[in-house]
C-alpha cells in the first residue's frame, strides 16, 4: 500500500472517523474530488483510493473545493484488500440485483448499523465501484453487507459523488440522532439512573409480580425480558426510579396486609 499520508491529522476525534469511504479504480479524477467534497460536508475524513486511474489529477482538486485537504490525506492502495485491511464491517455498495444474494440493506439502516459499529470503536469501510462497471462480484463477496440505494428501478445507476453523498448524509444522520438523545438526558433536571439503581428496581419488581401472583413460577419466563426491554428503552432517572420502587413497596404493605387478613379469617390469598 502505498499513501501519501496513513494517518491523517484529526482535531477531534469522533466516530465518523472510524469509517473509511473506498473507491475502487475510480476512472474520472473529477468524481474523486466530488466525493471528498461530499465527504467532507458529512464530516466524514478517511478517504481511501483503489487503483484511482489519474491521480493526483487538477480536475480531482478543482471538484473537491475546500475539502483539498481529504485528498491530501488520502490513503492510496493497491488492492480493495489494502484498503479494507483492519476493517470489522465492510459494506459494499451496488447500483443493481446482483445473481449472487446477499445480506442487502436500505441505506438508512445500513449506515445506523455502521455508525453504532464506528461509535464502538470498529474500523468500517463503505465500498464504492468503477463509474462504468461497479463492484466485481468477487469484491463485494469481500463484504459483510451490501446497502442499494432505491433509486427509479429504470434509471437506478447513480454518479459515485451522489451515492456517496447519500450514504455520507445517513451516516451524519445517525450521528446526530444520538446526539440529540444524549443532549436530551443533558439538559435533565435529575440525574439519569445507573445500571445498579435500575437492576435493583427489576429485583424489586419481580419480587412484587410474584407476591400479587402475576408473575407466577411456572409462567414463561419471557415477561421479565419483556419488562426489562421496556425499561431499558426509557432511559429512567434516579427520581422516577424511587418512585416506582415506593409504589412497588405499597403494593408489597397492602398485599402482606391483605393475606393477613384472609389468613385470620382462613380465606385464599389473593
Ligand atoms: N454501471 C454500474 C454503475 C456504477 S455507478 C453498475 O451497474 O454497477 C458507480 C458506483 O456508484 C457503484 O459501483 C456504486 O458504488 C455507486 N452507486 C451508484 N448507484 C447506486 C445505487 N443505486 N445504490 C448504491 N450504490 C450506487
């Protein structure tokens, strides 16, 4: 592999910097700078080039505006094999069907998949093929997923910058959307509760789905999964969990005080 620079010089490190854009044997100089542009709009940085076929090329430096400093930094190679080195999800990405099926994805799903693996640290490639010819069949079975952009099924051949753009634009979509989440739980009046805080209300509320016989030993035990994915989802903070463990331990008082009563008067517990 050959490159003018293997690690480019990043102020700020984020997630988007664990995923790679591949062209592979790009023929048009311009289309490469067209997609360091699009890249760079995204927040995207790592651009690797496959046998690009006029490179470094004025037309590459012209279409890519400001983002001259993607190319700069862009990693050269010899093969798709280089290019994807390191990598822990390779996507390929394909204008059509192919004969062979494989695991294919919308590009929205596709690309929140990708930004949760970079967001854990792995190292994602996201392949784009020739202008005229696309992926060999043999390079995109290199891939883990296959993502299709569902273009007019007559007319479904996109210019690389744009497919690249759409596919950069899910990915800084993905990126945002969890931002927004976490910047919501910021701007919270109480503190989130911790994992502790939550594991102990799930005790206690099983305790008490078994003492009002709702949960019963012989049932599946698929209702507490079930109530774990619920609360797992909502994000509760440290006041709610109390909350919810004070009703749970009324309940608890009002059910020991109704079988007392029962056992007094020899009736059936609840
Ligand atoms: N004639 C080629 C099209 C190549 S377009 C073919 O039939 O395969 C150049 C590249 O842009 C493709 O290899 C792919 O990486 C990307 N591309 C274009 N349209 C796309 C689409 N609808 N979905 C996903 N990628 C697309």
């Amino acid at each position: 592999m050959s490159s003018q620079n293997l690690s480019p010089q990043q102020s700020s490190i984020t997630a988007l910097d664990n995923v790679r854009i591949v062209l592979v044997n790009t023929s048009h100089p311009g289309n490469i700078g067209a997609v360091a542009r699009a890249m760079k709009n995204m927040c995207l940085s790592q651009l690797y080039l496959v046998e690009p076929q006029k490179y470094p090329h004025d037309e590459a430096t012209w279409r890519a505006a400001s983002a001259g400093d993607l190319l700069d930094s862009a990693v050269v190679c010899d093969s798709l094999a280089d290019a994807i080195s390191g990598c822990q999800l390779v996507i390929g990405t394909s204008a059509r069907e192919r004969t062979v099926p494989w695991p294919l994805l919308d590009p929205r799903h596709c690309m929140e998949r990708a930004y949760k693996e970079a967001e854990a640290s792995h190292k994602v490639a996201v392949v784009f093929g020739r202008e005229d010819r696309g992926l060999t069949n043999e390079e995109l079975q290199r891939c883990n997923l296959h993502v299709h952009i569902p273009a007019n099924p007559d007319y479904s051949s996109l210019n690389i910058a744009m497919a690249v753009q759409v596919l950069s634009y899910e990915l800084r979509m993905a990126q945002l959307s969890g931002e927004l989440t976490s910047n919501e739980m910021a701007e919270w009046d109480v503190p989130v509760a911790g994992a502790d805080d939550l594991e102990r209300y799930l005790v206690h509320l099983e305790e008490t789905l078994r003492d009002i016989n709702f949960l019963r030993p012989e049932a599946p035990k698929k209702l507490m999964t079930r109530l774990r994915r619920l609360y797992q989802r909502t994000r509760l903070d440290e006041m709610e969990v109390n909350i919810l463990r004070g009703i749970l331990t009324s309940t608890q008082y009002w059910v020991r005080k109704a079988k007392l009563k029962d056992g007094d008067s020899g009736g059936d517990s609840l």
